[in-house]
C-alpha cells in the first residue's frame, strides 16, 4: 500500500502563522499494520482526522482569542488539533485527545513545525474507563457529534474531565444531534447557549452550524 499524499500549509490568525501538514484530501489511506482497523475504523472513515474542517478552523479562530490564562484544557476529538496548534502557540496549557492511531504522530509533527512546546496526547475512547486525563477547566471541540450514539458518550466524557467548575465550546456544522446533546447536558448541570460565529473568509462555503457553549 503506497503511502499517503500530505499537504503542507500555513494558516494566519492575526499576525500568527500556524504551519500544517495534512492528508492532502479525504481520498487517503494507509493502514498497513491494520491499527485503525482494529479500532474499528473504517477505510472511508480513516482519513476523516486528517485534513482540516471548517468547523475546526473556527475553533482555533474562537481559540485564539478565548481567555485562557490559568485554565487547564482539553480538545476532544482533536483530529488534526488545529486549536490545539493554536492554544499552545499562545502558551496555554494544552492538552489533546482523539481515538485515531495516527493522530499522535501528526501531533508531533505539526507541533515541530510550529517550533512549540510538546502538547500532551492521550488516545481516548468516550466510552472507555479510566485514562489518567484528570479533570479540567474549559473542554473544546469541533464537529464531534457525528452520530446520534456520540450524544450520550460526549455528554458522559466531558462530565467524567469537567472540573467542578468549567466552560465547553463546541462548533458543531449542524448534523442534526445538537439539541438532544444540549438537553444531556443541562440534567448534567450545565446552562447552555449558542450562536453563529462570525464568517471567516478563507472558507470556501459560509458556515452554516453553531458555536454551542455550556458552563457550570
């Protein structure tokens, strides 16, 4: 199996340049040690990490100028952890999560070619038992609700790492699970609220989804 093409890019958040390297598009695979396949990973789904949504670009633009000083965070789903890129760039205390095998490995590479401080990686499955994460004070992530079954496994995830007090922020392109995971999280004690975020415009398409915030 030929390995898979990558694509290098730069992406500019005010005078802030985040340097890249992706699967050059979701037609990608390589998995010849069968890893992903173990995990239950799909080949159509196996490049799903590798390349950079809108709804992750939103998030690093949302990360980028969020408060956080003195906050322990953690990207959930990271994927290819563009705000993760972003947030530790900024100093911040960082850490990542994703449940893809090879996303540890282009975590590395990215933070090389940003010259930054390793962030923290943790191979995570929602619906796992103990993983040594601990606890944090602001959870974020980006188009995670894919399938109805994430609802209750995010909302049981973020409760198991959210300190006693805590914001998420999820960018969410609208795949029509939202509003039962916002009801999951309210009986868990959180508020909620959501709105559109601003256009960006070095996206192709407007971006139709939410920014979906809790806190308690």
């Amino acid at each position: 199996m030929s390995a898979p093409r990558l694509r290098y890019r730069t992406i500019e958040f005010g005078q802030t340049d985040i340097h890249v390297r992706t699967l050059r598009d979701t037609q990608q695979f390589s998995d010849d040690d069968g890893a992903a396949l173990e995990c239950g990973i799909s080949a159509a789904n196996w490049p799903i990490f590798g390349v950079i949504w809108d709804s992750g670009r939103i998030l690093a633009e949302l990360m980028f100028l969020h408060d956080v000083a003195g906050k322990r965070i953690l990207e959930v789903g990271c994927g290819i952890a563009l705000a993760s890129l972003v947030l530790n760039q900024r100093l911040a205390d960082i850490t990542a999560t994703d449940y893809h095998p090879e996303v540890a490995g282009f975590l590395d590479v990215n933070v090389s070619l940003n010259n930054g401080r390793a962030i923290p990686f943790v191979r995570a499955d929602w619906g796992g038992g103990e993983n040594g994460l601990g606890r944090f004070d602001l959870l974020i992530g980006s188009d995670i609700l894919y399938e109805p079954v994430h609802v209750s496994l995010l909302a049981g995830f973020i409760e198991r790492h959210a300190a006693t007090r805590c914001d998420v922020v999820l960018v969410d392109p609208g795949r029509g699970h939202h509003a039962r995971f916002s009801k999951r999280m309210v009986s868990l004690g959180f508020s909620h609220s959501q709105n559109r975020p601003a256009p960006l415009a070095d996206l192709v398409h407007p971006f139709r989804g939410h920014v979906l915030r809790y806190n308690r």
